[in-house]
C-alpha cells in the first residue's frame, strides 16, 4: 500500500508542476502482453495475450506529461509445464507519468514513464476456453488488483499534430489474485504497444480553455 501512495503522490506532483501550454491528445493502441505469476507456484511459464484499449495523453512544455490508459488485457500464465493456461483478463486503468526526451516540436520524441495501475478482472478461463472464475457467490481470483507500471516508448510525428506511440512497458501486480488456495500468486507482465494519438486541442491553465 506504501508503494501505491508513493507512485500516485508522485504522479499528482508532477503533474501539478507542467500546468503551462499543455497539450491535450487522445487515441487508439493495441499490443502484444506477455504475461507469467509469481509467488508461490511452480511449472509456469510465460504466456502470450492481447491488449486493446485507448489513453489520453496530457503533456507540457517542461518535457512532462501524464496519460491515462483504458485497456483489455489478457494476464495469466501456462501451468503445468505448458499443458494448461489460466487466463486473467482485466480491464486496466494504468495513469502514467511521462517524461519526453529531446526538443518540444522535434518529429521523434523518445519517452519514459511511471505509475500505478488498477485492474478490474473482468474473466477467467483455462486453455479449452472453460469458464474458471467461478459464480458471484464463490470467487476463485480476485477480482481487484492493483500494482505498478514503467516502461519506455517512442513518440513518431507522421503529419501535423498526429503522432505514431510505441512503448514497451512492464507491470508488477501488488495482490494476491488466488482467492481459494493459500498459496500467493501475484501477476507480473511485458507488453508491446502501438497507437496514433490525435490532438484535442491546447489547453489554457490561465483561461481553463482548450483551443
């Protein structure tokens, strides 16, 4: 719980710090999730899923910005020496802060960020596709987690205002998401992203207008 105070104290502050010409963007992106558990479990292996979402993208003159995602992505891991899968797919709501390398108005624009990020686990399944959530009444995996988020990205200008983003990115999942048994099973996973921002406008702190 510390951590997660520390990273959304963090992300407050800094965004708190860049309210000058801020730059408003929103858009679509897709990736590839490589997803495994820790913890207390054994004959696991990494697994791949999908993720799909959108974000919105606040950024200012200073190099520093936040973004907030929406996303469906597929967690989990291969069990039993790859003969199975549990599959954890969650609705995430990472909130990042950005910091972007190099020039403002340069066509590359390297990034790096930060943050928390809240899952909402939205199924359950094994490798047959089997429904392994369980009813509302009898929960077998959490349907809460929340954990942390950082990677690194490339921002790409390719016409005015509209920008190609790509990141690799990893999250640590801070809870136990094994209801039933005893042992802890924490999720943790790599993911490749791709998406086109498009420009909302310049948002005004002295006005409260965007333009």
């Amino acid at each position: 719980m510390k951590k997660i105070l520390f990273l959304s104290t963090a992300v407050l502050f800094f965004a708190a710090q860049t309210m000058a010409q801020e730059n408003l963007s929103f858009g679509p992106m897709v990736g590839v999730s490589i997803a495994n558990l820790r913890g207390d479990i054994a004959n696991n292996n990494w697994k791949p899923g999908v993720t799909v979402g959108g974000f919105i993208n606040y950024s200012a003159e200073s190099g520093f910005g936040v973004t907030g995602n929406l996303l469906y992505t597929q967690l989990g891991a291969q069990t039993n020496n790859r003969s199975n899968e549990l599959n954890l797919n969650y609705v995430q709501l990472p909130v990042l802060l950005t910091y972007y390398l190099g020039e403002r108005g340069n066509p590359v624009r390297p990034k790096l960020f930060l943050g928390p990020n809240f899952n909402f686990l939205v199924g359950a399944t094994d490798v047959n596709g089997n429904n392994i959530y369980g009813d509302s009444n009898n929960r077998v995996y959490s349907t809460f987690d929340v954990g942390a988020t950082f990677g690194a990205g490339l921002n790409v200008r390719v016409a005015e205002k509209i920008w190609l983003n790509s990141d690799v990115r990893y999250g640590l999942g801070f809870l136990d998401v094994n209801k039933l048994d005893p042992r802890i099973w924490k999720n943790q996973n790599w993911g490749i992203n791709l998406g086109v921002s498009f420009p909302l406008g310049t948002y005004n702190s002295t006005t409260g207008t965007i333009r």
